[in-house]
C-alpha cells in the first residue's frame, strides 16, 4: 500500500489549485460581464463619494482636504471585498449545474476547491486595486507615503478578499443555491458601512461611533488608507493585520467546515 | 334620428370608459396585491432608504454647520427628501421588473387576448406605483420623526409630500414601463437600477449642491432627480411657499409627462408586434 508523503500532497494540492484558478480566469476572460461590475463599481464609488461629499472634508478633525484620498482606499476594499463574495457566487452555480459534484468526485485534495478559486481572486483583486488607483490618481487622489503606503492598500485588498472569499465559500457550501448569496452580500455590505466607512471615527456621532469602533473593518479600512493620509504609522497598521489575519483564519475555517459538509 | 345616434353612442362611449375605469383599477389593485403579498420585493425599498438615513446622520451630523449647508436643526430634517427619493426609485424599478414578469410569463399576452382596455394595463402598473409612493413617503416622514426629525410644513406639508411621492413614483415608473415593454425582460429592467444608482448619487440625495464644486456640481444642477428632490426637501427645511409646493409637484409632473409618452410608445410598439 503506497502513502502519499507531505510533499507530494502539496504538490498534488498546488497543481489542482493551479488548474482550478486557471478555469476561474479563463470564465473571466470568456464572460467578462462576471468581472466588469466588480471593477466598475469601485471606480464609479471612488468618483461618486470623493464628489458628493466633498465638503465634509471641512469638518475640523477630517484627516485630509482630499476627499478622494479618503473614499478611494473604501472603494477599493468594497470592490475587494464583492470580488471575494464573487467565489461563492461561482460554487453556487457550480453547484446548481453539477460541475461541484464532479470536482469532489476527483481524487484531488479538498482544499484546493478552496485555494484554487482563491488565487484567481487575487489576481482579479490585484487589477481591481492596481485599476482603480490609478483613475483615482487622475481624478485626484496623491499617495502621501510613497511604496509602503500603497503597499498598506493592496494589503488590506488582498486580505479583505481573503475574509470575503472565505465568507462567501462557507455559504454557498451551507446554501447550496442563490438563496445564500443575498446572505453574502448583505453581510459584507453592512459590515463595511457600519465602520468608518464614509467618517473617521472623530467625526461622527451617536450610535454609529460605538458599532464602528468595535467593527474591524474599521482597523481594515484604516490599514487601508495609510498611504493616502499622511505618514504610515505601525499604530495605524496592527490593527488592521490583526483584523485580517483572525478574520481569515475564521472565515476560512468556516468555508473548510462547510466544503467537509457537502460530503456528510 | 341624428339625435337618437348621438345620445346612443355618448351613452356607449360612457359605458366603455366606466368599463375602461373599472379594468384600470383592478389592475391598480393587482399591482399593490403583488406587493402586499410578497414583502420580499418591498422590504429593500423600506429599509436601505432609512439604513442609509441612519448611516449619514450619525456620520455626517456635523456636516449641517459647514457654510453653504441649508439651516437645518438635524441631517436627518435635509436627508428626509433623499431618504424618500430614494425608497421610490427603487420600487419603481421593482414596478418595471414586475410589468415585464408579467410579459415574460404570458399574462401580458392574457390580457391582450381578453377584451379589456390596452391603457387599463399601464395606467394600473402605475397607479399602483403611485399607491406605493405615497405610502413610502407617508411611512419614511412618519417614522423619522421620534428620531429627531422635524418637518416645517406641517401636516400640510406632509400631504404635498405624499402628493409629490405619488407623482414621483409614476414618472419614475414611466421610464421603467417604458424598459419593460420595450425588451419584455426583466433582468433588463434589472439592469438598469446600476444606472438609477449613480444618478442618485450625482444629484443633492445626499449633500446639499452648495457644498459641491465642479463637475460635481454642473453635473447634480443638471440631473433631474436634484430637482425631485429638492422641491420636497424645502417644504421639510423652509415650510410651505408657493414656490416650494410648485417644484414638489410640477417638477415630477413634467418629467411624468415625458415619462408616460415614452411608455404609451412602447406599449404601443408591443400591441403592433403581437
């Protein structure tokens, strides 16, 4: 009787990993109408925001004069954030059409139905950032702290796309069918606005200044906008590292548990 | 004998517009029955209106002493007008979607082989549109006022507002009829709630236009829903005038007027094609 060592076993998860994200990439490519929407709503949000509510900026205490420099680095994560929720909306349909079923039937290690679908998140996430940062730059938004500022925003990117994928993985394996994904991005949409979303936490008032202060998305977004308000600081950073990090753990653990579900 | 043919058909002309009538609001009934019945397809439209009301009270409540910003005693008296707008457009667009449900599941066709009147069709989507902006606006004032909200118009100034949600409703319902005649799909009249979306947000819903600058600005002085808006918004803020009453009302009566020609076309166009 032949036993797989450790090795192999990650070799043999990295390959089906490789070949699922590279089918994930390829369906963007073919449909780009999956992928348009997650691009353009960021763009769309970064312009809006900065926009309507460019005088709040005034309000003493605001941490910029820019206001796309506030709202851009929110656009980015909430566009990072619905490209992660996007994988669950794949496992549905997968699903739905029996393609699941012929995946868990393959002797290929069940975590790469995970990692695989990941990694093309990342990829579409990097273009998410990398795109809408620079239509903000031309719509005026300045990085404040060169590299390392804008490394802090594809690091809560990719992170957020990590809890949300996650998230949206453990729903559709619990739901099975379009049910779930209401769930997923109600979840996600609430989540983000009840932090400092639109205010810094000084400016605000009432009810929301509570919930926001104990919502990590808040040390996310923080994290996030780095670069875009000054100078990067490690107070304005382990937050938000912390947040992703034990958020991630979580919501991966329960998209394993809900993939190990669809076997009982 | 002229005389006799005269009388007769006035009579038979009063008679098919009582039918006529009667169809109508049926289909009026129908309409508000749908959406009595099936509260999944209402509760958005109630609750991310007073969500994002919540949301921007607490976290732009300090915005209201920045110069340019209309005297007001909380957000929430200048968010009530976009709160309301807000709620309307998207059961508008649920009015447009379910019209187009209709055709795609063969009840349009129904009604078309049935003898009942062709405007009955449109006239009650609408009107039951008009029904449920009205209500929202009567239920978005009424709730918001524990909350610290004041409305300087009064009772009155209620009314108009529920009389100005009604009219909005329709002329907003208009443009989607209009979608869902014209392709007869739903996801089509789906998709255009994206568009909806953005311009809501380049209009005054949210920050007042003073506070604007730019294209920003040139962009909301343009868009029609700033102007929605904003004749309601001033009977909540500065009480009634004559002015105010005037853009409340007259403002989404011009723009139903365009948006009901738009939706008689297209109906039209269908009823050619069948």
């Amino acid at each position: 009787m032949s036993t797989t060592s450790p090795s192999e076993f990650a070799g043999t998860t990295m390959r089906s990993a490789s070949a699922l994200s590279t089918r994930a990439l390829r369906n963007t490519r073919r449909m780009p109408s999956t992928f348009l929407p997650t691009l353009a709503m960021p763009i769309f949000q970064s312009i809006a925001f900065a926009g309507t509510f460019f005088a709040i900026t005034k309000v003493p205490g605001f941490p910029t004069d820019r206001s796309i420099n506030w709202y851009m680095p929110l656009a980015v994560c909430m566009g990072a954030a619905f490209g992660g929720v996007g994988l669950g909306f794949s496992a549905i349909k997968d699903m739905e059409n029996g393609f699941f079923d012929r995946l868990r039937m393959a002797p290929t290690p069940r975590r790469s139905l995970i990692i695989g679908p990941l990694i093309s998140c990342y990829i579409r996430t990097l273009v998410v950032v990398t795109v809408v940062l620079l239509v903000s730059i031309g719509f005026g938004a300045r990085p404040t702290s060169g590299v390392v500022g804008l490394a802090m925003l594809y690091i809560a990117a990719l992170g957020l796309s990590t809890v949300s994928a996650g998230w949206g993985l453990g729903i559709a394996f619990r739901f099975r069918d379009m049910r779930g994904a209401a769930i997923m991005q109600l979840t996600l949409f609430l989540t983000m606005f009840l932090s400092s979303a639109q205010t810094p936490l000084n400016v605000m008032t009432g009810w929301l200044h509570t919930v926001a202060r104990y919502n990590p998305a808040t040390n996310i977004l923080r994290l996030s906008r780095q670069g875009f308000l000054g100078d990067v600081t490690w107070d304005g950073v382990w937050g938000g590292l912390v947040a992703l990090v034990g958020l991630s753990v979580l919501t991966l653990w329960f998209a394993r548990r809900g993939l190990d579900s669809l076997d009982r | 004998m002229t005389a006799t043919l005269s009388v007769q058909s006035t009579a038979a002309m009063n008679h098919n517009w009582r039918i006529g009538f009667r169809q109508t609001v049926a289909m009026s009934k129908r309409s508000v029955l749908a959406l009595w019945r099936q509260p999944a397809l209402v509760v958005p439209s109630m609750i991310f209106p007073l969500f994002f009301a919540a949301l921007g009270t607490s976290s732009f409540g300090r915005a209201i002493n920045l110069p340019g910003f209309p005297k007001v005693d909380s957000f929430l008296d200048f968010s009530l007008a976009g709160t309301i707008v807000q709620g309307v457009l998207f059961g508008s667009v649920q009015s447009g979607s379910a019209l187009a449900t209709d055709i795609e599941n063969g009840f349009f066709y129904r009604l078309m082989a049935a003898p009942s009147s062709r405007l009955g069709i449109l006239v009650g989507r609408l009107a039951g549109a008009a029904a449920y902006g009205a209500f929202q606006t009567l239920f978005f004032s009424l709730l918001l006022l524990p909350f610290g909200m004041s409305i300087k118009g009064g009772p009155l100034g209620v009314l108009i507002m529920v009389v100005s949600g009604g009219l909005i409703a329709i002329a907003i319902s208009g443009f989607m009829a209009a979608a869902a005649l014209k392709t007869g799909s739903s996801e089509a009249v789906q998709g255009i709630f994206p568009l909806v979306f953005i311009m809501l947000f380049f209009s005054s819903a949210f920050f007042p236009r003073q506070t604007m600058s730019g294209a920003y600005k040139h962009i909301a002085d343009f868009n029609p829903i700033s102007h929605l808006i904003e004749g309601m918004r001033d009977i909540c803020i500065d009480g009634l005038s004559s002015g105010a009453i005037a853009r409340a009302i007259l403002v989404p009566i011009a723009i139903m007027i365009v948006s009901f020609t738009l939706a008689l076309r297209a109906l039209a166009q269908r009823i050619a094609a069948q």
